[in-house]
C-alpha cells in the first residue's frame, strides 16, 4: 500500500499536532506499508524567523519511509507551496491514498482539491479546526473559506480522521455528511535525562510539583489556571508550579503570561523553564506529581497521553477531548471551565499522595493500550482497506 502523508509543516514551532505526523509515518512504515510525507519548510510565520534547514524536493530517508520537503513559495504567512502542489499533481497516481492533515490552511486545502482532481482517494484530518470554538476566530472570512473550498473538500473525502469522539460529535460539517473514523494519537517518549530536574532546580521531595507542558496559548485556560493556583497559595497548600512551553507565534501573549505568573502570590514557587524536548520533556513528565490542562477546547491533547504513559494524573477541563476517556480509566481528574472548579480539583489532586500513585498507574496502563502507535497503525491500514485501498 503507498500511503501519501500530507502536512503544511512539521516545525516543532507549530506543536504537536504537526509533529504527530512524523510518528503516524513511522508506524505505518513499521506496520508494511509504503509511506511518502510531502510538507513545506515553514519554520514560523513571524518575520525574521528562518526556514528550516533542509533538502528540498528530494525524497529523505527517515525512520523507514521518505519525507520531501517543499519551499514555501510565492508566500510564506500560511505555509503555501506551489512547488508541493505541482508535485502532487505530478505524482498522485503513484499512490493510493492521500492523508491530509490540517483544514482551512491553504496548501491542505488545495491539495485536497488537486487529489480530487487526480482521482487520489484521500482522509482528512482536522486538527481540531472544525470545533465551534476555533471556527469563531477569524468568523466571516471562515465562511467564505469553508463555502469555497472546505466543504467541497469535506463532501469528496473517503473520510475524515478526527482523534477523539467528542471532537467527532461537535465538529462541523457545513451541511455535509462524512464518512468519520476516531483514531487517537499515539506516543512514544525519548528515555529520560540522567539528572533529575527537580534536584537541579532545587525542589524539596515532600513538594508536590504541578506541570503545565503546552503551547502558551489563550484556549489553554491561563485565565483559570493563574487565579486557581492563587486560591491554592491563599489555602495554605504546599506545591511548585512549573511552566514548561511557550508561543514563537505568540511571543507577546508568552510574555504576558510569564509576567502575570512573576507578579502572581505563587511566583517563589514557580519555574519558567521554557520550551523542553526530548529527554528533558521525558524528565520534567516523570517529575511531575501532577500535570494540569485547563483548555477552552482541545480535540485531543496529546501532551495529556504523554503525562500518563508515564504515569502521571492529570487534571483537565472538560473540552480537552480525551476527558472521558481520562474519568473511565480514573487517571486523575476532569473539571470545568471555570476558576471555582479548577481550584478545587487541583485541590483534590494534591490532597493525598498514594491516590495520586494510583491514578498514574490507571493512567499508564490505558496510554499504554490505546495511544501505542504500532495498535494505530494496523487499524489505520485496515480503514484505509474499508476505502478500496488494498495493500
């Protein structure tokens, strides 16, 4: 089965959404099948920031299946590349299916329409894009978009990937029906660190220390998460709080944010410790004695599955999209969108250590079974089969 993965980019600048493509690609390359990622070098859209320093238009071997990458041209702002969309054109009947990972991004959008156009069968992936929250950004002119281009596109695909049920249930569709699939996302952790960064940073072992590790964005909840950490300090409750992210799109509302938390009543006891990766990512997981997410919306989260395949609880809010699936295998504790909620569920989470131990543990067993991405993979294949692509 030749399998074309289609992405805007893989910047780590842009998260994990786009980084998740890297690990689909490796796994269905694991699992037999015949993979090509064709992605542009964005590297951020802010003036000044480089583009990544790559081959182009030249197939690279990597953890078993070729990635090409394409300059983005005539524009860089939405990571638009002609070169990309000409290529396809060129090759799409040497595949069999196309997985196009991204909507309302205009090489996404335009690549749908050229497979359409070349009779490559193709899935689409929304990166959350089509939740009701997201679509209200940028409103009107989303309507004109999804009219022209995402609803044609939506209409045509064999089908639309989205990574947890409830982002399947309150996506829009723009009058259209699809064919849905719900895969998770899958995890795989680099080993952690030999030093352990609560001893480099100096904090005692009977604190408990509480992590954020995401992109510094508003949907993440900061405006809940500043007060509730507050409340906890105003409680008398021992704990550090670590802010492990930023925003190289955002660095204004970054700096904002890390101001608020310098000038805040917890500021002794918080830690800016900025981007991680890696083993340090690896580390600052398996410190954590609880990791925290209080997002507006989020269709799936995947820094959530990676606190628990290391057996850290969690707490997040009710629109990170994996909430029932956190609540059924009791691997921490879901809240609401509100101040109130949060500080009493933080509240509830540092309450008693062995309840802690054993929602890591529930936590673990589940991201173990079900975000492995070898599992993801075969099932994958096997849907792209229910299509009419066979291996």
């Amino acid at each position: 089965m030749k399998i074309l993965q289609i992405v805007p980019s893989v910047s780590l600048v842009y998260g994990g959404p786009s980084q998740m493509v890297l690990g689909l690609s490796h796994a269905l390359a694991q699992a037999g099948a015949d993979v090509t990622l064709i992605t542009t070098d964005a590297n951020g859209d802010i003036a000044g920031q480089a583009p990544l320093d790559v081959p182009l238009e030249t197939p690279i071997e990597q953890d078993g299946y070729n990635i090409i990458y394409f300059r983005c041209s005539p524009f860089r702002r939405y990571k638009f590349s002609t070169k990309l969309l000409r290529w396809l054109a060129e090759h799409a009947k040497e595949y069999d299916v196309a997985h196009i990972h991204a909507l309302f991004s205009p090489i996404s959008s335009m690549a749908a329409t050229v497979a359409r156009q070349q009779g490559l069968p193709y899935v689409l992936r929304p990166l959350g894009t089509l939740d009701p929250a997201d679509l209200k950004k940028k409103q009107q002119l989303k309507k004109l978009y999804a009219a022209a281009l995402e609803k044609p596109n939506l209409a045509h695909a064999a089908a639309v990937h989205f990574t947890t049920q409830q982002e399947a249930t309150v996506s829009e569709r723009f009058g259209v029906k699809t064919n849905d699939w719900v895969f998770p996302l899958g995890v795989v952790l680099p080993a952690q660190a030999a030093t352990s960064p609560r001893e480099k940073l100096g904090i005692p072992h009977d604190r408990p220390v509480i992590l954020f590790m995401s992109r510094i964005d508003p949907k993440k909840g900061f405006d809940l998460l500043i007060p509730a950490l507050e409340n906890l300090v105003e409680a008398d409750q021992a704990f550090d709080f670590v802010l492990a992210g930023g925003n190289p799109q955002d660095p204004d509302y970054e700096n904002q944010i890390k101001q608020q938390i310098q000038a805040s009543k917890f500021a002794q006891q918080a830690h800016l410790v900025g981007f991680v990766s890696g083993s340090e990512k690896t580390a600052w997981l398996e410190t954590a004695d609880v990791f925290v997410l209080p997002s507006y919306y989020e269709n799936f989260g995947i820094a959530v599955a990676e606190a628990m395949t290391v057996a850290t609880p969690v707490v997040i809010s009710d629109q990170v999209h994996i909430w029932d699936k956190v609540k059924q295998a009791d691997a921490g504790w879901v809240c609401e969108c509100n101040i109130d909620s949060l500080t009493q569920t933080l509240k509830a989470s540092l309450k008693d250590a062995a309840d802690r131990q054993q929602r890591g543990s529930n936590a673990q067993k589940y991201a173990l079974t079900h975000y492995s991405w070898g599992a993801i993979a075969k099932r994958m294949i096997a849907a792209y089969g229910s299509i009419g692509v066979t291996a």
